[in-house]
C-alpha cells in the first residue's frame, strides 16, 4: 500500500506540472476591464488643472529661490568664516 501512495503522488505531481496555465480572457479581456475602468475615472476640470499647475509652479518657484539662497549663503559663510581660519 506504501508504494501505491508514493506513486499516486508523483503521477498527481507530473500532472500538476505538465497543465498549461490558461488565460482567462486574456489581451481581449484585458482591454474590455481597461475601458471599464477608464469609465470610473472622475476627470478634472479645466479650471482645476490649470489652477493646480498654477500651485505646483509656485511652490517649485519659491523653494528654488528659498534653496538657492541658502546655498549661495552657505557658500559665503564657508568662504569667509572657515576657509579664512585655515589662512
């Protein structure tokens, strides 16, 4: 009987791995669910994106001016005050 067990299970093993993987649907399917999702997609106005855009490019505006000054005033503060140690 042992050996009928280990036998069964390599045929149920060999069978496993010799089934091919089926699409469901596959490229066809994948498209319909894309449209069907698309559909949900609740779609800013006009006026939001411009607005939003108008925000993104200013707070870019403002943190390279803000980034900018401090580096060029740490740039100064290591010329004058450290590197005028050393000399």
């Amino acid at each position: 009987m042992a050996k009928n067990d280990v036998t069964k299970s390599s045929k149920d093993k060999a069978k496993k791995a010799v089934t091919p993987i089926k699409k469901k649907g596959g490229l066809r399917r994948w498209f319909k669910e894309l449209k069907s999702e698309m559909k949900k997609v609740v779609w800013p106005t006009r006026k939001k994106v411009i607005n939003n855009t108008g925000i993104v490019l200013g707070v870019m505006t403002f943190m390279g001016i803000f980034l900018g000054a401090v580096d060029l005033g740490l740039t100064k503060l290591l010329e004058n005050v450290i590197l005028k140690i050393g000399s």
